[in-house]
C-alpha cells in the first residue's frame, strides 16, 4: 500500500490561510482542550472517593467527552483531521495478543 491508501480522510473543506485564525484553527483548538479536559477528569474520577462527587464529575466528564467526540467528528467530515489505516497483518497480531491477556483477568476475562 502507498502513504496515501494508507490515510483515511475526507475531501478538505477550504479556508482562508491569514495569519488570524480561521474556523479550523478554533476547531483544532476545542478539540486540543476538550482531550484534555477528559484525560484531566479521567485522573480525577479514579482518585475520588466521595461518592456524590464522584457522580457530579463523571456527569461532567460524559458531557465532556461527548463534545470532544463532534469536534473530532466535524473536523473528520471537514477533512481536516485524517487518520491512518492499520495493516491487517498488525491487526491481528495485537488482537491475539491482547486476547491472550484475557485469561489473566479474574473470571477469565468476563465480568460478573
């Protein structure tokens, strides 16, 4: 495969490229703040231990990542964020990799 067949992108919707910032860069910008924002909160819920509290910022970190996810879907849909196409070959090998941890967790790797 060539580095292009390897990207996945949409078509880029064109700005004006000004030394101010355009629509992309506030966009680009969001979305650097919402991810993190997230990771901030992600720590932060798994060290509280005052339940209501715990409730109130995994509310907050929800509405969160939810924002952050139509950031990236709309700069994905305005080309302006691509990503790379993993090779089936290294697909497959994380995947029995990881499979193989499973049986490392307690009940076999299900959850009761």
């Amino acid at each position: 495969m060539t580095q292009n067949q390897q990207k996945i992108q949409n078509p880029e919707t064109k700005i004006n490229k000004t030394p101010e910032m355009n629509d992309r860069d506030f966009i680009n910008d969001f979305l650097t703040t919402e991810k993190y924002m997230t990771g901030s909160y992600s720590t932060t819920l798994n060290e509280l231990s005052h339940d209501s509290l715990y409730q109130e910022i995994a509310s907050i970190f929800n509405e969160t990542q939810d924002a952050q996810r139509t950031l990236y879907n709309l700069m994905f849909r305005k080309g302006w964020y691509g990503i790379e196409a993993a090779e089936s070959q290294k697909l497959e090998q994380s995947h029995q990799q990881f499979q193989g941890y499973s049986s490392q967790f307690p009940y076999g790797g299900r959850l009761q």
